[in-house]
C-alpha cells in the first residue's frame, strides 16, 4: 500500500546491576530510544527507573500490535520472576512462544 504505514510496537525489558531488578515496558518507539528516555528522567524524577542511571536494555520483542504488546507486557509482570525473565532473555523459543499466545 503506497503512503501506508504501520507503526512498531515493542515490550522491552531493562535491568539495572545497582538495583538488581528488571523492569518491563511497551513502547512503539525503538527500545533503544526508550532507554534514552528513561536514563534521561524524560518520565520524571519519581518513576521507577528514575531511582538509577544503569539501565541496560537486556531484551526486546517486536509486535505486531499495541494490543499484542499490552498483553506480552502483563503476561511477564504477572510472573513476577526475575527466573522467568531470565530464561526469556537465554531462550528464543520461549519468546516464540509468548508472541504466538498473545497473538490477535
């Protein structure tokens, strides 16, 4: 389709060595850029990734939806692991897996 474009979503995960946490988030913007965003307080000084400034984007999977990327974002929140993140982050499938659960 000429003149059609379809924006980018993604669920990105960062993790800070200070803090040792991970922390999940849905954006439509690159995850790379997003990180910018957080590592600058664009979101303002009392949000979560506000309490450090060594965040690292450890992960991101692309979707096909705002939706897709809203429920993927809930499902890894709901699993509150950090076992579980990381096993997403060394396994490939499991990240196959979630997309096609989540898929419309």
């Amino acid at each position: 389709m000429t003149g059609f474009f379809q924006m980018q979503h993604f669920v990105y995960i960062l993790h800070s060595k200070m803090l040792s946490r991970y922390y999940t988030g849905k954006t439509s913007l690159e995850p790379h850029e997003r990180l910018k965003l957080h590592l600058t307080s664009y979101y303002g000084k009392t949000k979560f990734t506000a309490k450090t400034d060594d965040w690292e984007l450890v992960l991101s999977i692309r979707c096909i939806s705002p939706s897709q990327a809203e429920r993927i974002e809930k499902h890894i929140k709901s699993m509150k692991s950090s076992t579980y993140i990381q096993n997403l982050i060394k396994y490939p499938e499991m990240r196959e897996r979630i997309t096609t659960k989540f898929m419309e």
